[in-house]
C-alpha cells in the first residue's frame, strides 16, 4: 500500500506546533526518525516510515499536513514530483493526431504541470526530486507500452513540434511591450497574420500596445500568437478566460479546426459547455488538491463529461468525489405574486462614446436572474447603476433598496480573510462558510489568496451584507468546474431561503442555466451602445441570445446537462427550424 506525505511549510510556521508535532509522532517514539525539522526550519516525513493509520500529525495542523493512501491500483512512482512531501503528477494526457483531447479536473490537481511537460516547459524527474536532467531515454522507458511513450519518442526524434498557450494571459504585458501588430507580426512563421486576426476579431487593437488591451483582447492575442506558429501540437491551458460568450463560441469553433490528421491539440477549460463544445475526445484528473493528481484513461467527451458529473471512474474503481452532480430538466418558472423589489424604466447613461439605455423591467423578491451579454455592452455599467455607484443620466429608477455588490475586479489587501468575513462566519457558517471551503483560509491575508480564493471570499463577503438585492459580476471567474457547481447551488439555496434577490453577470453558460430564474439579455454593439432587455422567462431569454449566437443547447439524456450542438447538424437544424434554440 503506497502512502505519501504532502507538508506545506508556508502554513507551518510556528516552530513550537512543529516540536509538537515531532514529539506525539508514535514513530517517533519507537526511535525511528519518521518526522523531523531541518536544519533550515523546514518539517519534512519519512513516506517510507509513515504508518496510515495513524495521523496523529495530519489531525495536529491539518491545513498543511496530508497523509494519503493512494488507489491500490497507482503502484507506478510519479512522471514528477516538486520536491520532497511536495505534490506529486502520476500521469500524462495523451495527444492524438486529428483530435482534440480535453483535460478535466478541479484547481490544484495538477492540469498545468501535466501540459507543461508534454509542453516542453517542464522537465519531468520521474519521481526523484533531486534529479537534476532527465533525458528522453528515461521518459520513454518510463511510459514503456503506452502511447505516451510514441510521443515521447517523436519528442525525441524532433518530430513534434509544440505550441503553448499559457493560463495566466494577464502576466504577458510584464515581459512583452510594444505593439499587438509588431508582437504578432515577429512570431508569424506561416504568413497567415492577416487570415488569424480576422478569425479571432482583433484587427481593431493591432495598433494597440499590449499593456493597453483588456483581458479578453489579451487571451485571443495569445491564441493567435500559439497558432501563428510552425506545429503539430498546440497546448491551450484555459483559452476561454476573460472571453464572453459569443467570443468563447468562437474561439471553440477556430481550435477544434486546428486538429488534423498532422496536427493534434489539447485543451484544459473549466467552462463545461465550450469543453464538450471544443473537445473530441477527454481525460479527467482526479487525486487530491494540491497533494497529487492522476489522469484518467481517455473516453468520448460526452462519456467523459457524465463519469465527471457522476465522480466515479468505474474503469479504474474510483470515486473522486462522495455526491453526484445533477442537473434538473428546465421547468418554466412559476409565476406566483411576488412583491416586486426594483424597478427601472427609460434609463440612460452615457460614458465616453458609450451610451447604454434600458427598456422597462423589474426585479421581484425571492428570484435569481442571469444576466447575458458580449464584453463592452455594458452589463457591469448597469450593475454598477442598480449599486449606487454611478449615477444615470435619466430615467425611472426606484433606488431604495439595500443593496450588496460584488464587483467584476477583486482588489486584495493585508487583512485576514477572518476578519474580512466575520459576519459571513457569526451568521451563515453552514450556508456559505462550509459549502464554499473558507475554513483553511481563514488565517490567510487577502493579498496571499489565489484568483480562485479571492473570488469564493468575495461572494461569501457580498452575500453575508444586510441587503435586499445581490449584484454579483462575473462571480464565475479563477473558479474550477466544481466549484462554479457549488457557487451556483449556495446562491440559490440562500436566496431562496433568505428570501432575497440576486443579479449575476457571467459568462458561463452552464453556470448561468443552473442558478438562474429568468434572464436579461444586453442587446447592441460591443464599445457603442447597449440597451438592456428583461427579464424574460429563461426559454425566451435564451432563444433570444442564443439566436444571435447561431447555435442550439440539447440536454443530454443521462445527465441532462445542456449541450451545444455541432453545428449544422440534424439536431441544430431542426431546432433552428422549430426556432426552439434552447433545448428542444
């Protein structure tokens, strides 16, 4: 039975708790060296001594110490480990030529470092961390049998040739300036500049400096700069960030037409929709956060998607996840007597060359309502009217109504996530502490949480404010599948019950269909004018953006989450036929 031992040293700085911790170990206590402290401070296990029934150490710090069984089946060592009682990657996706293959899993699990090997970015050390050079002999004797090791051996050979799209689109201003035409323009090795920019929609930024373009420009300049490159395996690690929604459809339709019989491609995306959308084939990446992550065997997308919401892998005999995910058939939203909360009628704003007006619509207590729209239409200028932030220009607005906003852009600080949240903690633990995992990061400033982090505080800290009406903007953003899942239930579960009312901004279909009640649609031109439209009851809501969009949502029959589909095919014809864009 093979356990390892995972420490994280940054969460265990009181040197009295790691004395402790070294003296009640039973192994200890035997004469054995199992835990000690090093000499520059650091706790560290013996995996080797470690007894798994025990655990005494995990249950004396267990936010930075895990002892873990691993599957009986995982008896290979790990393709890498960071470093000692550090995480542990024990498995590669597999590329496929004329395919593309998705990778699914939670924040943590070791997406990123996987395709960064297969990405050249990462050399593995097989399991020892202290191997300094790891040559292709290894790797491919390593992955002996399998197809992993084909590609290694083309690695090798020099006849793959890789292109990465890294996650954090935001980091390229630090090291690239300049204009977006020039960047592009040094890197363009097949002379298909011209055709690339117009597929992805920038030629009205190519003048730009790359400091001065917004996140979504910034992620399909990315694109455009992996795939202008000479290759035969483009990597997209999270290509549908900061992107809306037509421009996600997009950028799904412009990889998947990527993949050849000379060219494969691999995809990790946390937006469930446009990863069926994009993928043909898909592994999903189990373990445990920020301990050790194993990729699965690889399966038809839809199979992939249902074994994922389902979180058992029967092949392998896991279950990564105790609850199934479930998703219901839509049913029209009931209309009952409502007391109407806020209304609005002929509001106009106008910003810069932007202008924004609405029709007349109302939000009524107890309702949750999803807001759909393209960047630049002024969803978030509407939010922040509803928030008292700015002020309109004209119209009927009833304003008195306690209302509690959480804002498209998280700022961080050097307070304790504890004190940020007391309220959230004193009134709603088992609403929104328990069910959102706050508790580790209780004792974490602001400015040390990542994106994902910073955004599950936010929302507990907008929903635990006294207030009649929640305004929440892009409340989807840094989180993973599961997590989105989770947001979605705690916002309505708490709406519902509290018998408040929430407008959400996102760009996540799927998030959007799981929590919402009605829908408003922003109609107009990106960066021009907006008018605001609804709420409409979410069939017509959706037809009504969806139409614009092209394309048609089916539910799948065994999980009944929606799906997009193919384009053009005799599902999406006849729904287009019946004008039935959303679910047929």
């Amino acid at each position: 039975m093979k356990i390892i031992a995972v420490v994280d040293n940054e969460k265990l700085k009181d040197m009295q708790l790691k004395k402790h911790i070294v003296s009640i170990c039973p192994v200890n206590r035997t004469g054995k060296e199992c835990i000690k402290i090093e000499k520059d401070g650091r706790l560290t296990i013996d995996e080797t001594l470690v007894n798994e029934g025990c655990k005494i150490c995990a249950k004396a710090a267990p936010d930075a110490i895990k002892i873990i069984k691993l599957p009986e089946e995982l008896t290979t060592t790990p393709i890498h480990r960071y470093g000692e009682n550090k995480f542990a990657l024990y498995s590669l996706p597999t590329p496929l030529f004329g395919k593309v293959v998705g990778v699914l899993g939670v924040n943590g699990i070791g997406k990123s470092s996987a395709i960064s090997i297969l990405g050249g970015l990462l050399k593995p050390n097989l399991g020892d961390f202290k191997r300094k050079n790891t040559n292709y002999k290894e790797i491919i004797d390593f992955f002996k049998g399998t197809e992993t090791q084909l590609f290694f051996e083309k690695v090798e050979k020099g006849e793959i040739k890789v292109s990465y799209k890294p996650q954090h689109v935001d980091l390229i201003p630090k090291t690239k300036k300049g204009k977006v035409k020039d960047l592009l323009k040094r890197i363009d090795e097949k002379n298909k500049l011209d055709e690339i920019v117009k597929e992805l929609e920038i030629e009205d930024i190519l003048e730009n400096k790359i400091g001065d373009i917004s996140g979504g420009e910034l992620q399909r300049v990315a694109i455009a700069a992996t795939v202008l490159k000479k290759a035969n395996l483009y990597i997209f690690d999270e290509p549908s960030s900061y992107l809306d929604i037509k421009q996600r459809i997009n950028v799904s339709m412009f990889i998947r037409n990527l993949a050849d019989e000379n060219t494969s491609v691999i995809v990790v995306e946390h937006d469930l929709i446009i990863f069926d959308y994009m993928s043909d084939l898909a592994h999903i990446m189990y373990g445990l956060e920020d301990a050790y992550g194993i990729v699965s065997g690889l399966k038809p997308v839809k199979n992939s998607i249902n074994v994922y919401l389902s979180g058992y892998l029967k092949e392998e005999n896991i279950r990564f996840r105790s609850k199934k995910i479930k998703f219901e058939s839509r049913t029209p939203f009931v209309k009952k007597q409502k007391e109407e909360l806020i209304s609005w009628s002929g509001i106009n704003k106008k910003l810069g060359k932007f202008s924004l007006s609405t029709e007349s619509g109302q939000i009524n207590k107890g309702i949750v309502i999803g807001v759909l729209g393209e960047n630049g239409i002024g969803k978030t200028t509407f939010v922040k009217i509803l928030a008292g932030e700015i002020k309109k220009d004209s119209g009927i607005l009833n304003e008195n109504v306690p209302v509690s906003y959480k804002p498209q852009y998280l700022e961080s600080n050097d307070e304790l996530v504890m004190v940020i949240l007391k309220d959230a903690i004193s009134k709603y633990t088992n609403q929104i502490i328990n069910p959102l995992n706050l508790k580790p990061l209780f004792e974490k400033k602001l400015n040390e949480l990542s994106g994902g982090e910073l955004q599950r505080v936010a929302i507990a800290l907008c929903l635990s404010r006294d207030a009649d009406l929640f305004l929440l903007d892009e409340p989807s953003a840094y989180l993973d599948v599961e997590q989105r899942l989770i947001v979605s239930k705690v916002v309505r579960d708490f709406i519902e019950l509290e018998n408040k009312s929430a407008l959400i901004v996102d760009h996540d279909l799927l998030f959007l269909d799981y929590l919402s009640d009605k829908l408003m649609v922003f109609d107009g031109v990106p960066a021009k004018n907006g008018v605001v439209k609804g709420p409409f009851e979410m069939e017509e809501g959706m037809n009504m953006f969806l139409k614009k969009l092209n394309i048609t949502l089916r539910r799948d029959k065994e999980s009944l989450m929606p799906r997009v589909n193919k384009l053009d095919s005799r599902l999406d014809r006849e729904q287009k036929e019946k004008g039935k864009f959303y679910y047929a």
